[in-house]
C-alpha cells in the first residue's frame, strides 16, 4: 500500500545573482506503507532538498508530494523529521524535549509523560530523563531526537542524515538501535544518508540519485533478509550491492565535474 507519492518533483533556486538554479528536476518515487526506503547520491544532488520538500518545509516549484493521498502543503505532525543537528531544546530536560510534541497536541500530562518515558526506553536512555542536552553526548542525543520524533507516531519518518556528525562507533551503535526500533514499529521511513554501507544496511530500496540537477538515476532493491546487523557488511551480497552503488554515484560525481 503506498504511503508517500513524490511526482514529478522539481525545485529551483533564485539567489542574488538571479541565475535560476535547478536543484531538483522531475523526481518521482513511492514509498510503500512499512517500507524503509533509503536515498543516496554525490553532494548537491538536493537529497536534503526533496526530504525538506516531503516534510513541508519547503514547495516544489512543479510536481506535487501526496501523504496517505493528501497533498503536502506544510509540515504537519504525521510527518516525524531527524536532522543530522540534534535540534532539542537546551532549557528543556530529555523528558520534557520528548513530551514537546504531544504537549504541543494536547495530550493529557499523565499519558504524556508514559508515552515519553516508553520512547525513551525504546532508545536506550531510561534514567536519563531529568538530565539537559548539555549533559548528553552525541549519540545520546541522536536517541533524544529519535524518540521525539516517533512520540507523536507519525506516519512516516523522515530522516536526514541523522548519524553524519558521529564519529564511526557510535553511528555503528546508532544504526542497530534503529534496526531494532524500526523491526518493532515497521514505521515508513525516507532516510537520506551520504554513507553507502548505512543506505544497504538500513534500507529495502536504494534511490540513487544525479548529480544537480537530481533525478533519480536508479532504484536499487535491497534483498536482503532482516533482521539485519552490521555483521552484514562483510558478505559478498552486500559487497556486491555496495559495488554497483558505489560506481553510480562515481559516475555522476564524474560527470559533475567535467
């Protein structure tokens, strides 16, 4: 059952010089419900871009992003974003950065305060919940940021990078902790990642992208079984699919710059 619909998607940029700039020129993809689909490609191809365009935080300049068949218009709560910033709010305490969204919704103090601390557990941080960001590492604060996204149980997760400021351990850590939660909720996730291993690892389908202009150059199904761990990464399955990924994007980085 599709869950997201990216049609003929395009995006340009008018900066002060006033030379157009085309980011992005008639992307279309589907994500199916429960589908964790995965984008790749060389810097500027506008990954970021169309994740900002699915979450409503930016419009298209032609196509259209329907959600559950509605059109996306604006950032809305059944879209949950995680930037590669942590983005939380430092005044707040871990609890009370989680419990944001619902109390943003309404929901009663007590059943938000449950919803929080469940999410909380699901990410490893049980006993961190009085503590403040500053007080956090990284990837503690990268778990913060998942749980508060997923609180609000939104439709589907969109995902920006969110492991690229860690350093190589934590990001490995980071990945099976997502694996685990997304194998328990089956959440719909567009995930943009610059990291080969992370998109073939995570992902059911692959979206290669050009370079700018981005279009999507190849759709690449992930075939293999879950549930998965970073062990994977050594069998020639992946080696293979990690292969063919990796000479796209070389191309079009070839391409760029010539």
């Amino acid at each position: 059952m599709e869950k997201l619909r990216i049609e003929g998607v395009g995006l340009e940029f008018t900066p002060r010089d006033h030379k157009t700039v085309t980011a992005l020129d008639n992307i279309s993809l589907n994500v199916a419900e429960k589908e964790f689909a995965v984008i790749v490609g060389p810097s500027g191809c506008g990954k970021s871009s169309l994740l900002r365009l699915a979450a409503g935080l930016m419009r298209p300049t032609s196509g259209a992003i329907w959600l559950n068949d509605k059109l996306v218009t604006e950032p809305g709560k059944e879209r949950g974003m995680v930037f590669q910033s942590y983005t939380l709010f430092p005044w707040l305490t871990v609890q009370e950065n989680v419990e944001f969204g619902p109390r943003l919704s309404h929901v009663a103090k007590a059943e938000r305060s449950k919803l929080a601390r469940d999410y909380l557990a699901q990410v490893g941080l049980e006993g961190f919940e009085d503590r403040y960001p500053k007080h956090l590492s990284g990837g503690m604060k990268q778990r913060v940021a998942l749980a508060r996204a997923m609180v609000n149980n939104p439709d589907v997760l969109l995902m920006d990078e969110p492991f690229g400021a860690l350093d190589s351990q934590t990001r490995s850590l980071m990945q099976e902790l997502l694996l685990s939660v997304w194998e328990k909720s089956h959440k719909t996730v567009l995930f943009v990642t610059h990291d080969i291993d992370e998109a073939i690892l995570l992902g059911d389908t692959v979206y290669v992208m050009t370079a700018r202009p981005g279009r999507i150059k190849e759709t690449i199904p992930i075939g293999i079984a879950r549930p998965r761990t970073v062990d994977l990464l050594t069998s020639p399955e992946f080696v293979s699919l990690k292969r063919r990924i990796m000479k796209l994007i070389h191309d079009e980085a070839v391409l760029a710059g010539r």
